[in-house]
C-alpha cells in the first residue's frame, strides 16, 4: 500500500504561519524549533498549523523557497542588461555569498542534505528553489551577455553552474566545516573578485 506524502493547504491563516514559523527558525534552527513555539509566534492553534503543514521539514521548505526567491528577485531587480559584464557578476556574486553566509541560508544548505536520504522530496525542493533557479537567472543574463557579443559562451547553463561554483570556494567548505573564523570580509573580497576575474578569463571577449 503506498502512503501519499503529506502536502501543504492554505488557508486564511497560511502568511501568519510563515511570518510566525520564519522567526522561530531563524531564531532557534530548524532542530530546536518547536511546533508549540512556531504555533505561538503566529498566533495560531496546533491544530490550525498542522492543518496547514502536517510535516515541520515541508514549513521550512516552503520559508526557504520563499527565502531563495526573495534573494534572486532583489538581485534580479539591480541588474540591468545594458551595465557591463563585470559589474553584473560582481552583484550577482555578493549575492550569492551573502545568502550563504546568513544564518537561514547556512541553516537551510544543512538540513536539505542532512534529511536528503530520509526526506527525498527536501532534497528536491532544495535544489529546485536554490541551486537551479541561481542557474535559470544567471543564465538568462548570460544569453542575453552573449548575445551582445560581451561573452563567448557555449554551454550556458554549464557556465552559470560553474558561476555558482567559484563564489563558492572556499567560503562553502568553511561553514560546513565550522572552521573559524568564517569569514572575515577580505575573505569574501578576496573570493568574489576572483570568481568574477577566473570567469571573464575563460569567457570574456576582448
């Protein structure tokens, strides 16, 4: 007999639970979050939250996606399509260390891959909302880049990925890794130009 997996209603009450849910989890992690303190915060019943999201991990999903789609949009919002190359990367690139040094951003990156192989459908949503839509937005800009001759660029989805990967460096591993300090600021200085510098020098035209 197969179970159906426990989905998400909304309702009237649904933003109230989010606002409630999403300072709880910012404030406690998702592990010490309680339902009793989420239902408090929002100012709702037990039994109008989990009316709403019968499984706590599909509340933090759905705050990150909303999360990750916040993020892309303001980025999406300073970048015009007529400033130069370097600029656009350099915005593009702040905004993706600066969503992976917040405590939600590192808080989320954890618990997606912690419960992957229990809770598969985080797994997919995680990357569906982060990783792949950095990839859709980055390489809308980049078509359009070379379409104007500014970039030489074959596979542009792999070129975003890759992107992606070098405002990664270094930075990623820290966090995960709990290193410290983690990171000062001429760290992220330091990989943010050279992930804008390493990508106009492979597909930069001149």
């Amino acid at each position: 007999m197969t179970i159906a997996a426990p989905t998400i209603r909304r309702g009237r009450k649904f933003d109230q639970v989010i606002d409630g849910a999403r300072t709880i989890f910012l404030r406690d992690g998702f592990e010490r979050a309680s339902v009793d303190d989420i239902a408090r915060e929002a100012g709702v019943s037990k039994a109008t939250l989990y009316s709403y999201f019968p499984d706590k991990r599909l509340l933090f999903m759905e705050i990150a996606k909303s999360e990750c789609r916040r993020v892309a949009d303001e980025a999406e919002a300073l970048i015009h399509d007529t400033a130069p190359v370097a600029q656009v990367l350099h915005l593009a690139a702040e905004r993706i260390v600066g969503f992976m040094m917040s405590d939600f951003g590192a808080r989320m990156f954890r618990v997606a891959v912690a419960e992957s192989e229990n809770f598969p459908a985080m797994a997919h949503d995680f990357y569906h909302s982060g990783p792949l839509m950095i990839r859709q937005r980055l390489s809308t800009y980049l078509r359009k880049a070379v379409d104007r001759g500014e970039l030489a660029i074959d596979d542009i989805p792999l070129a975003a990925d890759q992107f992606a990967q070098l405002c990664k460096a270094d930075i990623q591993d820290r966090l995960i890794f709990g290193s410290s300090p983690c990171c000062e600021a001429r760290d992220l200085t330091r990989t943010i130009d050279g992930a804008v510098a390493m990508f106009l020098a492979r597909y930069g035209v001149t």
